[in-house]
C-alpha cells in the first residue's frame, strides 16, 4: 500500500439540525403503541453500534456526540472478524498487517506472525474515519444525530416516567448553540472511561489508564519499512505495566503507550518507546499528539434501572493486549437489541431484563477471555523478566496459533493437552532463565540514569 496522503479515506459529515420536536416528546413510558424512545450518548463504536441496532428495531434513537469531527486516540488495530460481523468497508482499512514484531527490554525480538493463518491479516484504522462510518450508518438506519454535550441526567421517579438527558448542543466547531432536553426511555451510556452517564446513575469507580500517542508522519522510504509491519516494545523504559507500540497507518505511523501506575510520568514513557524505535522513526513529522483515558477493569454495576454501559464506559477493554475497539461494537449492538426485543415483547425495558439479555449474554461469551487476558497480565507485565519470558513465549508457534485463533475470530479456542503441557513447562523454564535477563537490564537501566 503506498503511502501517499491521497490513498486516505475521509471522515464522513453529517449535517442533522436538531429541532425542538426532534428534542422532547411526551412523557408516557408504558405501553409498545409507540416506538421505544432512547437516548445513546457517545458516538464511538459501542455508541453507533447501539444506535444503529436500536434504529433498524424502529426505535426512536438520539444519539449524542459532543465531537462528532474527533476520534479517540487508538491504535487502530481491529480482528479480522470484525470486518464481517459489522460489515466495515475494505477501502476503509489503511494498512494490512501481516508482520507483527515484539521486542523485549533487552531488545531480543520475536516475529509474531510465523503462525499467522494464510491470507490472514490485522486490519489498521484510524478511529475519525471507522467511526464516522459507524455513526453515518446509524443515521441511515434512522438515528437522529445531535452533536452535543450531556451535562446531567435526571433519573425518573417511578417506573413509568422518562429519563430526562440534559446537554449543550453544539456545532462542527464545537461552539455552544443552545441546551436541549430529551425525554427517553432508555438510555445507553457509550461516552467512555470518564463516563458521565455512569456517575450520574451511581454506577461505581474504576481504574484507569492513560494512553498517549503520537501520529508520525515519515519519509517515504521509512514509511515503506512499516508498509505490513506493526511492533510492540516492552520493558520499564516503556511503560510499567503495559507495552508501547508502532501501528502503520495510512500516511503515518501511531507511536505510543500507556500506563495505570505512572500516569505523571506519561511524557517520559512516551521518550522512551521513540528512543526505543531510534532509527526507524527518525526524520518524521508528529502531526497530532493526542492522550486519552481507558478502563482497567469492567465497572461494578454496568446496568442500574434502565440505563446501560457499553464499551469503554462498562470497561471493556482487555488489561493484556489493550484491545477495545471490537468489543465496544460488539457490547453496543447487544445492548440495543436487548432493549428492542425487550420492548418488542412486554412494552417496557427493565433492569431484569437488560441484565438477562444483555449482561448474561456478554458475560457467558467474553468473561472467561477478559479474566484469563487480566492473568496474562499479571504475570507477564510485573517486571523486565517477565517482560523478557513473555517475548520468548511470543516466538513459540503453538503460542502463535493459539494466539491468532482467538484474536482472528474472537473465540476462545480449547487447548491440545500435550501442547498445553509443553507450553506451562517451557513457560516455567522461560521465567527462571529471564529472571537473570531481567534483573540484568533493569541493573543496566539504573546505570543509565545515573551516568
């Protein structure tokens, strides 16, 4: 794929006025005489993704964005399967991936993509265009688009009345036009790690991290090194507990990483993944800088009354590998389905019944993958001998395999028992030798610092 500026696709726009009739409507909740009323707020993935499943139902669907011209910083990486399940465009897709690259505090490197199925490939996007797509889509299906800020929710006193969503409305340029009310149903809370649907409903506190990211704009011939390739450093330099990463998009790359224990120290991590790249980004251009927060762990109530969490703000995001993009597209369409079936059947949405048929439902297919991915963490990431242990592993094909048939295709695939024996014992003799490794490096580090 070239890398010239011209093969980038464009964020879609949407103009959508947003009229008083199309701002408020009667307070009357019982009853399926009428469409269900409910208000998403975000525009992300799990946002458009909840709209849109809630709009093609016949609901009648508000969806809340207060920047519709901006996007979360990411690093773009989706799984194969999501291309199909949420029918996502191929011309949308900046790069193809089919070399991964790890590379250990001692800078010992392992290429992770010898098991990588045949025509298989990691799909790269930046996250204005996917998810200026997704929020378009859900407008096709019949989703009204109102680019604002919620401000507050004011939480019904009976069963039968509306929740009321206040917010400042706003244009492209995000200069206040107005406040506006929505009196709804449901609503869905898709507005990330610092969700204020959440604090308004008392959902509880969580950790988060920090991700930081720079987009790189190379010289040509540095861009063509990157062409298929995406890298993941580890090490304390990086990030203590998590990794740094060099993604290719369409003109650029996105160097970056993240941490949860040393948030102040974001801006030294930052150095020290484009120390560790060196060569390979030198004479880019950074053209945007961007940090956002994400969630360490699901939140302790993701559903309270008729108000549900999705994606970032439920804190699906997998502590191992940082993933998040799929899995908030995939938890906002089950959400609004669940909402519309219920619905469909009674004429109410109720708490019993977004828990039954939206928590039960994600908690029985991804909750064993989201605790095993929190163990890989806890293991690996504690320190550089771990961190050394864990790029050895890497280089393992069975690891590979594994690896790539539950990432590919979001399922958690059975083991082969002598394979999995094989794997503990070699993961034992890798912790006991990278334990000399690690102390070794982090002894060389602290020299470092102080010469």
């Amino acid at each position: 794929m070239a890398p010239a500026a011209a093969c980038c696709p464009s964020p879609a726009r949407l103009a959508v006025s947003c009229s008083a009739s199309s701002s408020s409507s009667s307070a009357s909740v019982s009853g399926s005489s009428r469409p269900l009323r409910v208000a998403v707020v975000g525009g992300g993935p799990a946002g458009a993704s909840a709209a849109e499943a809630l709009a093609s139902s016949g609901a009648r669907t508000f969806l809340l964005e207060r920047s519709p011209a901006g996007a979360k910083p990411c690093g773009g990486a989706i799984p194969l399967c999501m291309l199909d399940e949420f029918a996502i465009p191929r011309d949308l897709v900046d790069r193809r991936v089919t070399r991964m690259r790890v590379l250990s505090p001692s800078n010992l490197a392992a290429d992770f993509s010898r098991a990588l199925p045949p025509g298989a490939h990691i799909p790269m996007l930046r996250r204005e265009v996917l998810d200026s797509f997704l929020r378009r889509r859900a407008a096709e299906a019949g989703a009204e688009l109102v680019p604002g800020l919620v401000t507050s929710l004011s939480l019904p006193a009976g069963p039968a009345d509306p929740y009321r969503v206040h917010y400042i409305s706003s244009s492209d340029g995000g200069q206040g036009q107005g406040r506006g009310v929505l009196e709804v149903d449901a609503v869905v809370g898709a507005d990330g790690a610092n969700s204020r649907v959440a604090r308004e409903v008392g959902a509880g506190d969580y950790s988060t991290a920090i991700a930081f990211q720079e987009r790189i704009r190379l010289p040509d011939a540095a861009m063509a090194y990157y062409d298929d390739l995406a890298e993941m450093y580890v090490g304390g330099d990086v990030s203590p507990d998590f990794y740094g990463w060099v993604f290719p998009k369409c003109d650029h790359v996105a160097v970056g990483t993240g941490t949860v224990a040393a948030k102040p120290e974001i801006k030294r991590l930052q150095s020290g993944i484009r120390a560790r790249a060196g060569p390979k980004v030198a004479g880019g251009r950074v053209v945007k800088v961007e940090a956002h927060p994400i969630p360490e762990h699901p939140r302790p109530r993701r559903v309270v009354g008729r108000v549900a969490l999705v994606g970032d703000a439920a804190g699906y995001v997998t502590r191992c590998s940082g993933e998040g993009i799929y899995f908030a597209a995939k938890s906002g369409r089950l959400c609004g389905r669940a909402m519309a079936e219920e619905w469909a059947r009674t004429g109410a949405v109720t708490e019993a019944g977004l828990r039954r048929g939206y928590l039960r439902r994600w908690d029985d297919e991804y909750l064993l993958m989201f605790r095993f991915l929190d163990l890989l963490q806890r293991v690996f990431y504690g320190g550089n001998a771990g961190r050394e242990a864990l790029v050895e592993m890497c280089a393992d094909e069975y690891v590979q395999r594994r690896t790539f048939e539950s990432y590919l295709y979001k399922r958690m695939v059975p083991g082969e028992p002598w394979g999995d024996l094989r794997l503990l014992w070699r993961t034992v003799g890798s912790m006991v030798r990278c334990g000399v490794i690690g102390r070794e490096v982090e002894r060389l580090r602290r020299l470092e610092l102080q010469a």
